[in-house]
C-alpha cells in the first residue's frame, strides 16, 4: 500500500504547494500512484498474504498498492477531474 500511497501523498501535496486545484491535484496524484503500483510488480514479497508464494510473487501487482491507487482514482471521479 504504501507503495502507492507514498508517492501519491507526495505528488498531491507538491501540485497544491504550486497552486493545482483539487481536481489537477488529485489526477496527478492518481498517475503517482498508478506509477508506484507498476513498480511493486517485479518484487517479490516480504509482507501480508503474497509473502507465502515467496518468489512466485514476483511479476504480480501488489494487490495492497492496487487497492490504493483505486482510492485515488476515485477521487479523481468525486472531484471531477
């Protein structure tokens, strides 16, 4: 999750700090965590649930980073970008 939280966050607090609004705000924000989710797909996992398929993992979307970035794309929809 935080994979795509983290950038995410980064992203939204960056476009608002050069005076985005919500709206521009929140699609840069979703394209952040869209970009982190990509990145978790070569990984193999360490944590949760996926961590007992060990090496197989790898190649797959974390399915926590998958379900935030969700979030974001809602609330590009919510906000009307």
């Amino acid at each position: 999750m935080v994979d795509a939280l983290s950038p995410a966050i980064d992203a939204f607090d960056a476009a608002v700090a050069d005076g985005a609004d919500w709206p521009a705000a929140a699609a840069v924000a979703a394209a952040a965590a869209a970009t982190g989710r990509d990145a978790t797909t070569p990984l193999v996992a360490r944590k949760g649930r996926a961590s007992y398929l060990g090496e197989r993992s790898a190649g797959h979307m974390d399915p926590g980073a998958t379900s935030s970035t969700y979030l974001f794309d809602a609330l590009v929809e919510a906000v009307g970008a």
